[in-house]
C-alpha cells in the first residue's frame, strides 16, 4: 500500500462504479448519497437520528433566541442620535434653563401643546400620564378602537371609564374608530390606519401651525417640566424626540435610557402627521419614563400580550398562564422568554437575565407618589398582581 492512500473493508465496488459513470445530475447526487450512507457505521446512523430530531426541536424551542443573538451579525444599529443635554431644577428660572438648553431667550407667552395617543386598556397609566402632563397641555387628545392591532374586539374602556377623568373634560377631543377585523392582516397595518385616524382628530381638535404636538403612547410619559420648557422657550428644534428612562412591569424594574420614540414638534399644516418612528436626529435626554407593560391585573397583561402588534411572540399557550405571568413579573424576567434586542454581544451578554430590582422611587411622576396606595403596584417592593 502506497504511502497516504487509505483503504477500508467498507468500500464498494458497486459504490465505486455507480460514482463513475457519467449519468444526470440528479440521478448522480442520488448515488453519491446512498454511496456516503452505506460508508456509515450503525454508531453513525444512531448518532444522526438522535442529533438531527434534537436539532430541529432546538429550532423550533429556540429559533427566536438564536435569532436575537445573532442579530450583531445580520443587523446594524441605526444612526446615534445627537443627544441634547437636559439641564433643570425648579429653582432655576426659566430665562437661565432656556439659555442653557441653548434654546435662546423665553417667548412673551408660552406654545399652546396638544396631547395625542391611541388608547388600548392602560387606565392606570392613562390617568398618571395626565395629571403629569394636566398644568401645561391645552388640548387631550385621544382615539380608541373597538378592535386590538391584531383584530380582538375589544370594549371601549376609556368611554367607560370617562367619569374617572373628569379633570380634563373640558380639555379633551375624544374620538372612535371601528376596526376593520381582517383575519390575519399584518398588525402593523391596522396600527397605521388607527394613527391616519388620530391624524385627522387631531385637526378637528384645533391644532394651529407653531403649536406643540406631543406624539407617544400611553405608557411613554414625559415630565411635566420638560413640556413646560418646551412650550416657552423661543428657539427649540421643529423635531426633537424625547430620551426617556425604560421600566418594565413598574418602577421597580429600571431597563436603560434607550426609549426614543416619543417625540414633540412644531405642527406644520400640510407637514406634520402623526408617527411613532424615528422623525429627527435630536434626542433630549432624561425626559421622562417609559412604563411597559405596567399592569394592575393579571388579565390586563394576557390581554395586551394576544392584543399588541407584536402577538407572534407568544409562541406556545402556556405563556400566558396567570400563575407563570406572575412568577415572570416578580423574578424581573421576559414574558415571552426573548433575548434583549441589541445590536452588539457585549450589550446583549450584559442584559442577559432578570432585570436587578430598583429600590429607588425618586424623580418618579408626581401624582404616582401622591398616591403611592392605590398605586403600590407600580412603586418597588410591589411586584404582586391581582388576578382580575
């Protein structure tokens, strides 16, 4: 036997001369797999039907996970935003904090601000959102559906729980909108037909060229005296989103500063409509919160679970077990059981696992810890639900 020539009992003749002959392309790949599996040994063959079934039940298990890890090598991050220093404190004049936001000087009398969002069941936060924003908001503007993103029919709540904001009554342009109920439509798309609708109440309500509109969800909340700054001094951005601090389930669980999408402009007839994306480059920071999924009851979050635009993520029936929903919300962990959405593994490694607990209230919105009772649920050391 020649130097680096290997022979084995396995092979075959047969093997060999069907691999020879000059046949079709499909029929020639046939051979050469029944040529490679008859080389294979029963350990191979046992390997193989255990490794392969286990592989694709990995997939299945875990396909989304897989996905979010490797998302640095198939994804790039968006452009940085350029982030505007924020600078307050209530014993500052306003003059000095415009001056040193590098807005120039106060105006004679301040932007009137108009208030818009679309309204799913978020009555708790609904109701905090308002009476922080309540000093310096001329108009409340809201539209509520009688179907989810994902085409649930859904009770009007706000028009039953009306009497509960009677404060801004006179304030406020309330609008409904019919769902279209088209069975598996993208829920994306319903979501943009229902911002086109709060587009047009926002007009009706009276919204004026220079005056503040306000786009953002319920739950994204921005401070009080950071719309205040914006409605008095002279020379802020025709765009500027809002830089606000993550919390998941209450302020017990502090994400990052990464929320974004909420922003503020100058309306422009003709120029300005309503959207929930990136709109600018500038970013005010620290302006506020942003309280995802913080809910009272259980049945609160199997509902936005089934009802928001991103339902596929309840891959298997049992996510949405009361009993595993409440383990979920009181270990800090996800309640889908997803990685974090990052664009680096280093960012994505060290938010791996339940989000620490905070113990800090402070700098939390104003009416909340006025009312820290009826609204422990929100505050740290609270993570119980009821099951209603």
């Amino acid at each position: 036997m020649s130097i680096g020539y290997y022979s084995s009992k396995k092979t075959d003749d047969i093997c060999e001369e069907v691999c020879g002959q000059q046949s079709s392309r499909a029929a020639l790949s046939m051979s050469r797999l029944k040529c490679i599996l008859r080389g294979l040994d029963l350990k191979t063959y046992i390997i193989l039907l255990v490794l392969v079934p286990l592989g694709i039940l990995g997939m299945y298990l875990h396909g989304p996970k897989i996905s979010s890890f490797l998302r640095p090598i198939w994804d790039s991050p968006p452009k940085p935003f350029q982030i505007i220093p924020h600078y307050y404190h209530h014993n500052v004049s306003m003059e000095n904090l415009c001056r040193l936001n590098g807005w120039g000087g106060v105006r004679e009398s301040p932007r009137r601000v108009y208030d818009a969002v679309l309204f799913n069941n978020e009555v708790d936060i609904l109701t905090i959102r308002w009476k922080e924003l309540y000093p310096y908001i001329t108009r409340f503007v809201i539209l509520e559906a009688n179907s989810t993103f994902t085409g649930i029919p859904k009770p009007l709540l706000f028009a039953r729980n009306r009497d509960r904001f009677k404060f801004i009554e006179n304030r406020l342009t309330y609008g409904m909108v019919g769902g279209r109920f088209r069975k598996g439509e993208n829920p994306f798309v319903e979501e943009a037909y229902q911002r086109v609708a709060l587009d047009q109440l926002i007009r009706i309500a009276g919204i004026e060229d220079d005056d503040l509109l306000l786009m953002s969800d319920v739950d994204e909340i921005p401070s009080a005296h950071t719309i205040n700054l914006l409605r008095w001094c002279n020379d802020t951005p025709p765009v500027l989103h809002l830089q606000l601090k993550n919390y998941l389930y209450s302020f017990e669980y502090f994400v990052d500063n990464e929320s974004w999408r909420a922003s503020v402009h100058k309306f422009r007839t003709g120029k300005t409509r309503y959207a929930h994306y990136r709109q600018a480059d500038v970013l005010l920071s620290d302006a506020g919160w942003h309280c995802s999924f913080c809910f009272r009851h259980i049945s609160e979050f199997v509902f936005k679970m089934k009802a928001y635009s991103h339902y596929d993520r309840v891959r298997f029936s049992h996510y949405l077990n009361p009993e595993r929903i409440q383990n979920v919300i009181c270990k800090g962990a996800d309640l889908f059981d997803m990685l974090p959405e990052e664009y680096t593994f280093k960012e994505i490694i060290g938010k791996m696992g339940p989000i620490p607990r905070s113990y800090s209230a402070v700098h939390l919105p104003e009416y909340l810890l006025n009312n820290a009772e009826k609204y422990k649920y929100l505050l740290p050391g609270n993570c119980t639900r009821d099951s209603g």
